[in-house]
C-alpha cells in the first residue's frame, strides 16, 4: 500500500527516510525534476530513437540481475535490447526482421526471451544469445508465471504450446494472459465495437469450455495474484463524460464489481499485492501518470507523462513495487522513463 499519504509526504524530510539509491550516470540515462511535482524522473533512454516497453503483462524486469528488456529501433530497425539498471549499458541481444515489440517477455526463470518476429514464435537463451524458432503463423502469445507453460494465438485459435495443433478455445483475439498457476488463460473476442474478455481452464483435460467473464468498453486486463480474479479498466458513461474504472470480475462467480473510480486512466496496472495501482489520465488538461492506493481510493499524482496517445504509456511497477516505468513521446520520439517510489509504496 502506500506509505504516506499525500499530505504527509510534503512535510516528511529527507533525514526521516531512507533516500532512494543514487542513479547511475552511464548510458543513456538523465535524471530531471517533474515540472508538475518536482518528483526525480530518469530518462532511461534516448528519444532520438523509438524505444519501447513491451505489454505490461509481460516480464521484462530482472530483479536478480537488475536489467530491463525492451525493444528499439536505435540500428535501423526494431530489435530486442536489455539496459543495466546498474550502469545503464545499452545491449542489443538479438535481431528480428519484423519484431512486435509488446510481445518481448522473459520465461519464470529469466533464461529465456520469447518474443514474436512477423509471424514466428521465437526464444532467446540469453546465456548465449542463440535464437530458435518454437512455432509460426502466431499471432500472439503468454507464458505463466509460476510454470514453464506457454499458450499461442494463431488462426484465431488458442492452443497450448505444448500440444500444439490442439485448440482449446476458438474465434479468439488478444490479449492472452495465462493465470499466474498456468491452470487457464484469459483472452478476448470481438463483439462489434465492443470486447469481451473470456476464460478457458487449462487443467480438466479435453472439452473444458469457455466462460464469459465481461464485455463492454473494457481493456486492460491483468490477474489477480492468486488467480482467482481479473482486474480492467471499464469505460462508464456519465451523462456527456465517460469515466473510467478499475472493476474486477471473481472466477468462480463471475460476478463483477467496481474497485474504485479513476480520473480519466487510459492505461492502469497494479502491484505485486493488488494494494495499489498506477495509471496514466487521458486528461489533456493534466496528462499525469498517478499512484492510487485501493483501501481508501485515494490519487497521487507522480509526473507527467505528456504522451501523444496516453493509453500507450504503459505504467507499470517494478516486481517489487520500488519503482514505476513509463513511456512518453512527448521529447521527439517514444522514449522509456523511470521513478522511485520507494517512500510512497510499500515493498512487495
């Protein structure tokens, strides 16, 4: 949750706190202060260039070696890159003729990159940097937490990697998010202009069917820690406004609730505990990446974000909640941002 309320935090000095660690001044990192909030951003790469951070879903920071993966096009072409979040050294890991950026996601035990070039499936030992091809004409994918299993979209079909050939859900589009157990997996499917978000167990053998979760003007979905919720964002009109807000459907009930109102979040995801969520507004009036705490449905504002299409800011936090990352493109191209939220979120 968050350890200072927004009140406090502006009285508490710095000799109350441990300060956060000092930020590295190799690479292509810069540290400045918010024009809005004066909080210490860092610009952990260059906008000269495209760089992006793949679906927030997806694992791409390493705790235990302390990098981050993400793609650029820095070479000409996009291609998968790690930074050291110790030095800042920039390190193009492999190539890709026609890599889909979001798709970059380490397997549960940080050995391996999977990632999507055109149509292929690809794994990356990052031990030796050797690249093999898993399956084609996939269209999207997701690899579970707590296993080594891994589920593909292709032909709008959902099918495990594992046996492969065999669907187990049909007229399928992403996303596509395993359970943190690996025992089902979300995805969506298209209703006119709406979505629905649908899930399928993975664990009772052959015949197991489908099982409407929502639908609406919803996106964004993230699990539960446990499994046995889905967290999005739903679109709610009010009156001329739409708002939107953070609801949760059970597994088991399927019944949905609203967890708290937003203002304006185009793009959310919560932390490690569910205690806390940031999110990116869609207000042009003050486009802001915000911290809200859920037990009191209370709103700090972080930064700003000034992105040209705000739900593509993609906040996320650190697997221990001690840092947000974002992207903007509001300095020239979409460049990859960091803040320490060290003395506002308690760990995880």
């Amino acid at each position: 949750m968050l350890a200072l309320a927004p009140g406090i935090l502006a009285a508490r000095t710095a000799g109350q706190a441990k300060k956060p660690r000092p930020v590295s001044k190799a690479g292509e990192f810069l540290r400045f202060a918010d024009p809005t909030t004066e909080t210490t951003v860092v610009r952990l790469t260059n906008p000269a260039s495209t760089n992006l951070l793949p679906a927030s879903t997806n694992r791409f920071i390493s705790l235990k070696s302390r990098f981050l993966i993400f793609s650029s096009d820095r070479t000409g072409k996009a291609a998968p890159f790690q930074v050291d979040l110790k030095t800042g050294a920039l390190t193009q890991i492999a190539e890709a003729d026609a890599l889909h950026p979001d798709s970059l996601c380490l397997d549960a035990q940080e050995r391996l990159l999977y990632f999507i070039d055109g149509s292929s499936l690809k794994a990356l030992t990052l031990a030796n940097k050797r690249v093999r091809t898993l399956e084609e004409d996939v269209t999207a994918f997701s690899a579970a937490v707590a296993t080594p299993e891994v589920v593909i979209m292709r032909r709008g079909q959902l099918e495990l990697l594992s046996a492969s050939g065999r669907p187990v859900a049909e007229e399928v589009a992403p996303p596509c998010v395993l359970r943190p157990d690996g025992k089902g997996c979300l995805f969506g499917r298209e209703s006119g202009d709406h979505r629905e978000f649908w899930y399928v167990p993975l664990a009772g053998g052959a015949g197991e069917l489908p099982q409407l979760l929502a639908k609406g003007q919803i996106s964004a979905p993230y699990w539960s820690p446990n499994g046995q919720a889905v967290l999005f964002l739903r679109d709610v009109p009010a009156g001329s406004l739409v708002r939107s807000e953070i609801h949760s459907v059970n597994l088991e009930t399927r019944v949905e609730e609203r967890v708290t109102p937003t203002s304006q979040f185009a793009a959310f995801a919560p932390n490690a505990d569910e205690s806390v969520f940031v999110g990116a507004s869609r207000s042009k009036a003050q486009p802001t990446v915000i911290l809200l705490l859920r037990s009191v449905q209370r709103e700090l504002t972080l930064c700003e974000h000034r992105a040209s299409h705000p739900a593509s800011v993609s906040p996320v936090f650190s697997p221990d909640s001690r840092r947000v990352y974002f992207q903007s493109d509001h300095e020239g191209k979409s460049a990859i941002y960091s803040v320490n939220v060290e003395l506002l979120v308690e760990p995880t």
